[in-house]
C-alpha cells in the first residue's frame, strides 16, 4: 500500500527536500505541502493523509496546536502526526506526545530516519530521534506523563514482556526474535495492550511501562 504524506513547514526549501527525498520511496506519496498551521490543518482534514509531517513554529498555528486538533476525541480516524524540528527541547516532545505525536524527529536526523519514521507511523509504530528518547522517557515516568492510566484488565505474562521490551526500545521485529514468537504474534500482543489501556499509540504503553517499573531498569 500507498504511504500517503503531508508535509507542512513554513521554509519552502524543507518541504522541498522532503518531498525528493520521499518521493524517490516506491511506497510513499506526497499528497500535499502546507507553509502555515491552518494550511496544513485545512489539507489533512480535507485529504485524510496517512502520516503528516508536522514543523513546530509555523505561522498561525504551531505544530502542536495542529497535532492536537487531528488528535481529538470527536476524530474517528485521525492521521497519524510525526513532528519535525531543529529545535531539541523537551517540552516541545512532551508536548507533542501528549497532544496525540507517534514520533518526533529533529531536522539533522538524516534522511534515513526521516523514511523510517514515516513508515513507523504508518504501520502504527513510534519514532523518537535516539538522542531523546530515554530523556523523554524517564521525565514522562517521574511526572506522570501522558501515557495510559492502569488497565482495568491486568496484562497476561506474555504481554508484559513484549511491553518491556518495546519500553526500552526493541523494534517489533527485535521482541520476536527475543521471545522466538512470530512478529504477527507481537503485533497481536501490542494491540490487546493499547486496548487494555486505552493507548493511543506505542509511546504512550512505552510511558505507562516506565511509570509501572517495567522499563529503565537495565
């Protein structure tokens, strides 16, 4: 299938580059470009992109504001939204996250993380530049953070595995070969989770497994 991407930021060379760049992917399609928050709210409403690509600063509207009104709760199928920056502040990732993000990148990532974290998204995985990621981790344990509240149906064995696993940072293929299961079996396992806990996405089970125990202690 089609990846179909937006991509909005208010430098007309980024969405450049970031249109070559993805559409030399066979399976990626750049659907529209938005220079402003509006702009890229109004085209991801109107298109129903699979992934948005999501500058922070934009005029009108910030990245943020943006990604919290795709997120709502009255959005049946929301896109998902991955944030791309060069500014490297926790508070922008925290935010992002919260506001519904399943991946945060900084701009000099690199083009190869760029791609993974479309197809992440678009396969419902997360994506968080390296360099972030158990900073945000640990700050969202020690606040509370934004993950999910205590599953009302308490996780089997095998669940809690794959959860703490993916909490400190194992893709869905790294669980299967580590459990020796199938990785449709993984994906079966994730989804049982994020419906126990009324997840949104992978960060917010990887939040609650920190804030739970299960993870960082390696």
């Amino acid at each position: 299938m089609t990846i179909r991407v937006l991509i909005a930021d208010d430098q007309a060379m980024v969405r450049t580059g970031f249109r070559l760049l993805l559409q030399q992917e066979p399976d990626i399609e750049v659907v529209a470009e938005a220079a402003d928050g509006p702009e890229a709210l109004e085209a991801a409403v109107r298109l129903s992109p699979d992934v948005c690509l999501l500058d922070v600063r934009m005029p009108g509207m910030d990245g943020l504001e943006v990604t919290r009104r795709l997120n709502g709760p009255e959005v049946i199928d929301p896109p998902r939204v991955v944030i791309v920056t060069t500014f490297n502040q926790d508070e922008y990732v925290y935010r992002a996250l919260q506001n519904g993000a399943c991946g945060f990148l900084l701009k000099d990532a690199g083009p190869a993380l760029l791609i993974t974290a479309v197809r992440a998204a678009a396969a419902g995985d997360a994506l968080i530049s390296p360099s972030v990621t158990v900073r945000l981790l640990e700050r969202m344990a020690s606040t509370g953070g934004s993950g999910a509240p205590a599953p009302d149906e308490p996780l089997t064995d095998r669940e809690t595995e794959v959860v703490r696993l993916m909490a400190d940072g194992a893709t869905n293929q790294e669980i299967a070969e580590t459990l020796f299961v199938s990785l449709s079996t993984v994906k079966s396992h994730l989804s049982n989770v994020q419906a126990k806990l009324g997840a949104r996405n992978r960060v917010e089970i990887a939040a609650w497994a920190w804030r739970s125990g299960l993870a960082g202690d390696s």
